[in-house]
C-alpha cells in the first residue's frame, strides 16, 4: 500500500480510502490484507484484468491524438520471433524513408514470451511462425505468407561447392540449430528421424541467431534461415545455401493481435507495409520459381 501510494505521489491513507470505496462499489472484497500485506482477491484479479484493458485503451487514445496531430512521428512497440527478423527490417525500412521521425521498439523473443508479452499489452502485435499453441480465445492471426526453409553455410564451407547433396552427408556435419521446441529447430530434427537417420552428433541449440551465424562464419557449422531472410543477409555476408531438398519446408508467417483490442494507427500502417512486403517478396518468389530454366 505504502508502495501504490510513493508511485501515485499521493498518502496511503488516500490509497486505502480509494480501495474501500471499490470493494463498497464491487459489495465484495478485493484485497486480502495481512501483516505481510496485501495480495488480491479472485475478485481483485478480475478488476486488475479489466481495468489492465480499459488504462490501455486510454493510452492508445493518447497515441491516436498524437498521430492525428502529427502523423509523421510516433513511436511503435511490437514484436517478432528470430525467424521472421527479415520481413520486419524490410518494413521498417520502408516506413522509415517515408516517416522518418517514427520510432521502433522490437520486442525479439520467442512465441510463447511474445504471447506473455501481447496478454500484458506491452507490445501491440507480433510476427511469428504459425504455431498449434496459440489461444484462440485470446488472439487473432493473419497469415502473411508461407516461408520456406533453406540449409545455408559459409561461402567457403566445402559442401557449397557440390551440386547435390542427401540428407544422410550432414549427418556428421556440425548444426547451429533453433531450440527442438521451435517450429524450425522441431522441424529439422523431425526431418532426420523421417529419413531414418540419427540426428547430428554436434547441434548447438540456440535461439541466439548472432550466435548460430557466427557459428557458420567462424566454425563450419551448418545452419537453417527463411528464404527471406537468407536472401537479404546474403548480399552482405558469407553464406550460400547448400544444394539440398528439404521435404515439405514451410511455415506459415503470421501477424497475431490480442481480440477486442484497437490499435494505434501507427500500428495499423506498420501492418499494411507487412502485407505490401509480404505480397511484393511472394511475387518476386513465385517468378523465380516459374521462370524457365
């Protein structure tokens, strides 16, 4: 209470008075108190969960104002797991040219602390890979695109130089890999037992994608990236996807909202240049793919 009370700038007695007049207003208790101190009642859980809504409606209302006012600045926080780092640093360069004074705040984690982070309201959506864990009851998903998997080494890495290559040759071959409970780390593992074969007897699990790549650069390690990102990263750096076939290796990206909750219209930009990059890099795909050979 003495707590509430210093980060309001008011007197405990104050605190207290506005916590009766609650519980009087609710006709049920709200607080357990203590001589430890308080702790919320089932019922003070469900207030908190509401009124978490209603101060963050207020602040987007705030964010609103200001972006009417002036439309070329604001500040957006979001976020997005590893894999779908590349689609994100294309929008946010493309808004950027256009609205210079925005500022981006990346959450960068994986899924299920991302999901932790939108319940909590303190990122307004995020980007990920399609998973089977998402609550349906607390969030919406749009699909962005699919997003094929590509086994990529150093550009001096000896495999690069084969024009084909099985599965069963990487076997001894050391993997810089996601964590198995990822889509992408699961899938690969899933991968080698599909195929009858062991997994690889070196595999770094990591979620760090500076580190697998500095890996790849420094180790001869192997590692896994999303078409569009590998596209993006190879103009700058080392890498060359190895020739090889992997079985059915798509995930779906997707943006994924809290329901019932409004977002800014910064957000609401940022989310339409996700769908114009989306869109753009599918096309571009799909003639590289049709293209005669």
């Amino acid at each position: 209470m003495a707590k509430g009370a210093a980060e309001l700038a008011i007197s405990q007695p104050n605190v207290s008075k506005a916590i009766s007049d609650l519980e009087h207003a609710f006709g049920v208790r709200l607080l357990d108190r203590s001589p430890r101190g308080v702790e919320p009642t089932t019922y003070g859980l469900a207030v908190i969960k509401r009124a978490t809504a209603v101060f963050d409606e207020l602040r987007q209302s705030v964010k609103e104002v200001e972006f009417l006012a002036d439309p070329t600045s604001g500040e957006l926080r979001f976020g997005c797991t590893d894999f779908t780092a590349g689609i994100v640093g294309v929008a946010i360069d493309r808004m950027s040219r256009r609205y210079s004074r925005i500022a981006f705040d990346v959450v960068s984690a994986a899924g299920a602390d991302l999901q932790h982070e939108l319940r909590a309201r303190n990122i307004e959506f995020f980007l990920t890979v399609l998973e089977d864990y998402f609550d349906k009851e607390d969030f919406d998903t749009e699909m962005l695109y699919d997003d094929p998997l590509m086994v990529v080494a150093d550009a001096q890495h000896p495999l690069v130089r084969r024009r084909s290559l099985q599965l069963a040759e990487l076997v001894r071959e050391p993997w810089a890999l996601p964590p198995a409970n990822t889509g992408s780390g699961g899938y690969i593992r899933d991968v080698f037992h599909m195929n009858g074969l062991a997994l690889p007897a070196t595999i770094v699990s990591t979620y760090s994608h500076v580190l697998r790549h500095y890996l790849v650069a420094t180790a001869g390690f192997i590692t896994v990236l999303p078409q569009p990102m590998f596209e993006i990263m190879a103009k700058g750096l080392s890498i060359k996807a190895l020739p090889i076939h992997l079985p059915t290796a798509r995930r779906t990206v997707v943006i994924v909202v809290l329901k019932k909750r409004t977002l800014s219209s910064i957000a609401q930009l940022f989310i339409e240049t996700l769908r114009a990059v989306a869109k753009q890099q599918t096309k571009t795909r799909n003639k590289v793919i049709l293209a005669p050979r």
